[in-house]
C-alpha cells in the first residue's frame, strides 16, 4: 500500500509540474488558466496532505525507537 501512495505523490507532482509550466508558458487562455490554477491548488493540498501523514509517521518511529532504546 505504501508504494501506491509513492506512485500517486509522484503522480500528482508530476500533474502540478505540468501545470505550472502551462502557466509560466504565458499560452494559455484566461478560462483554462484559472481551470489550470484551481486543479494545482487541489493537488498541492492533496501533497501537503500525505506530507504531513508522513511526518507524523516518522516522528511516529522515532518515538518507538527512543521508548525502545
């Protein structure tokens, strides 16, 4: 399950990659830009998410590690 949620941030970093070069491209409409804007904003809530679960599973490990030391 954990090499999923790998493939799926690589996934979704790689997706607002994308859309930030549409965006700093200066070649999109005014329409698909805030289309563009939205989804990223989407995805980086979505990054910040599994970081953040992340950090809670490290700082999770340590914890055991120093209790079991």
């Amino acid at each position: 399950m954990a090499e999923s949620k790998a493939i799926d941030y690589r996934k979704l970093s790689n997706q607002l990659d994308e859309i930030l070069e549409q965006l700093q491209s200066g070649e999109i409409d005014i329409d698909d830009a805030i289309a563009q804007y939205e989804r990223g904003m989407e995805i980086v809530e979505q990054l910040q998410k599994y970081l953040k679960e992340a950090q809670n599973k490290v700082a999770k490990v340590k914890a055991d590690f120093r209790a079991n030391s």
